[in-house]
C-alpha cells in the first residue's frame, strides 16, 4: 500500500469473548471493516495494528475501540458492524464528538446511524410539521414511527395516526374483503411491522382495541381535527397536492405530523403532480416546518441496496440527460 503508515494499540479491559465478539466468526467483522474503510488491520491477542493512509489511522483506531466497548456490552453480528461503517464520512469530522440520538421506547432503545438520521430525529422533537425524503431503506419512516411512539409513552401525545394514500403501485389488487383495517392493511404493513417491533404484536393490538394507534387510508382524514395526536403519512410521494392540503390542515392542538415519501418513486399517473414534490416548494420558505434530505449514502438496509439505489439513480440521470 503506497504512502502506507501503521499504528499499534492495545484493547481494555481485556476480554476473551469480547475479544472473539469484536473479530468475528474467522475475523468476518475485522475483514468487513477493512473492505469498508480501506485499511488493513492485524492482531495478536489485545494488541492491534492498522496499516493505511495516515488521515485514516486514529479515525480507524478510535472506530475499533468504541466498537469494542460494544462488543463488551451486546452480541455484534455483520448488520450492527455494517450500521456503524454508515455513519463513518471521512470527509467530515469522524468520531471526533458521538452526536447521536437516542430513542427509548418500550421494548427497546435505538440510536441514530448517521449524521441525516440524527437530524431528522432532532427535527421530529422540534418542530410539528416534519418532511423526510429520500431513497428506500434511509429509515426515515422506522424513525418517524420511533418518534411516535416515544412521544406516546412520554405523554405527549394522546394517539398516533398512521396513514397512506391508497395507491396501487402497478399491481391490481382486485376487491379486498375484510373491515377498514384489513383492507387498508396491505398499504400499511411497513407501519405496522415497525410498530410491532418496537412494542410487541399483543400490546399494538390492544392500543389498535382501544383506539390509541388508529389506521386508516388517507381520503378518510377529510373533515376532521385531530388534536393531541403524532401523525405519519407514509409514501405521500403519491398524494395529490390536493390530498397534501388536506392532511397538513388536519393538525390540531399539541400535535405533529411526519411525512415521509421518495419523490423519485411516484406511483401516480404521469400527468399527475405529485403532492410532496409540491409542498417541497410551496412550503419551503414556511416558519417552523422542518425537511429533511436523505441520500444514497444514507441507506441502512442490505449492503447491496445502497448500490442499487445508487445505479437506479445514476441511470435515470443518463435516461434523463
């Protein structure tokens, strides 16, 4: 490795199966830190070294121990290693301040992975009218829902509202039998497998019981108020800008509201405007209204989505151009 540097340092408080934790089932952790970040790194025991571009090595070293304190509290498997490397940019400050959010909800606590995500949370809390946009796989709607129910169970709110426009997305899904809640099901499932992670499947049931999580299609929050309540709109790409206006002026007293969609993944007719892309520019210059922008770099799914993402991308530009 040309214009390649080492450093060494040793790991504390030293822990065998914290140790194995950390490396990985024949060092599959250490060998995906080093795919990710460029480096090479080598161990006997407790001491470390990493060989690469000097500007990467402390950044690296400091990578390593924070996720050795880890290794020290839970189990890490290659999806938490790969949720670390994303919130890595070599191109800002890197672990230099840990400006994370957490969440801490019923069954669990979850931290923010990168630096748009930690915005987005921090928006949700300060502002009552919130816009995430992006590609899939961002978490902005994971977060929204986290968001929700925290503000739940720390009182402030009464009731979460969970909506999306009913739109098919190329398929024909025919009749659906079943009440509103079965029918507007399939449009939902996102919400609703977030909910039951976040609180367990009986406890969502009962709060659906007694009202306290509602869901329904978004032509039905036409004429009403809703006060008290945390609102998410999912996949509002497919709204008209019709429908935007009338669920952004259902808000009442001491609530908020969440909207989440990817403009570039519009179900709608082609000569029919898209309802977020819409509020984007109407809204732009309103007080108090937060949006905020995720980017390829910022998926958090399967390693292989983030690229996929990215090629859609790059050849809808070149389609495009």
């Amino acid at each position: 490795m040309k214009n390649a540097e080492t450093i060494s340092f040793n790991l504390s408080p030293e822990n065998n199966d914290s140790l194995l934790n950390l490396c990985g089932w024949h060092s599959e952790h250490l060998q995906q830190v080093e795919s990710s970040l460029g480096v090479v790194i080598n161990h006997l025991g407790f001491n470390f070294t990493i060989t690469g571009l000097a500007d990467k090595l402390v950044k690296v070293e400091q990578f390593l121990r924070d996720l050795y304190a880890t290794s020290l509290q839970e189990t890490l498997e290659p999806q938490k290693i790969y949720l670390a490397l994303q919130a890595i940019n070599f191109d800002k400050t890197l672990l230099e301040k840990d400006d994370s959010v957490y969440l801490k909800l019923r069954k669990k606590s979850l931290k923010t992975g990168n630096f748009n995500q930690t915005s987005y949370v921090k928006s949700i809390r300060k502002y009552d009218v919130n816009f995430g946009i992006g590609p899939a796989g961002t978490g902005k709607t994971y977060l929204a829902v986290a968001a929700a129910v925290e503000a739940l169970e720390n009182e402030q709110v009464r009731r979460i509202i969970l909506t999306r426009p009913a739109v098919e997305a190329g398929e024909k899904l025919g009749f659906l039998p079943g009440d509103l809640s079965q029918k507007v099901d399939p449009y939902l499932r996102p919400l609703f497998d977030a909910l039951f992670e976040m609180l367990g499947f009986e406890y969502v049931e009962r709060l659906i019981e007694r009202h306290v999580i509602e869901i329904a299609p978004l032509a039905f929050m036409r004429g009403r108020t809703l006060n008290e309540s945390f609102i998410i709109l999912d996949e509002a790409q497919n709204t008209s800008p019709e429908q935007m206006k009338m669920f952004l002026t259902r808000m009442g007293f001491a609530s908020k509201a969440v909207i989440t969609g990817d403009i570039t993944q519009c179900d709608l007719p082609k000569n029919q405007q898209s309802g977020l892309k819409n509020a984007i520019e109407v809204l732009s210059e309103v007080d108090k209204i937060s949006f905020s922008f995720f980017e390829t770099k910022d998926v958090v799914r399967h390693q292989l989505v983030q690229k996929i993402v990215g090629a859609y991308n790059k050849f809808d530009k070149k389609n495009a151009g």
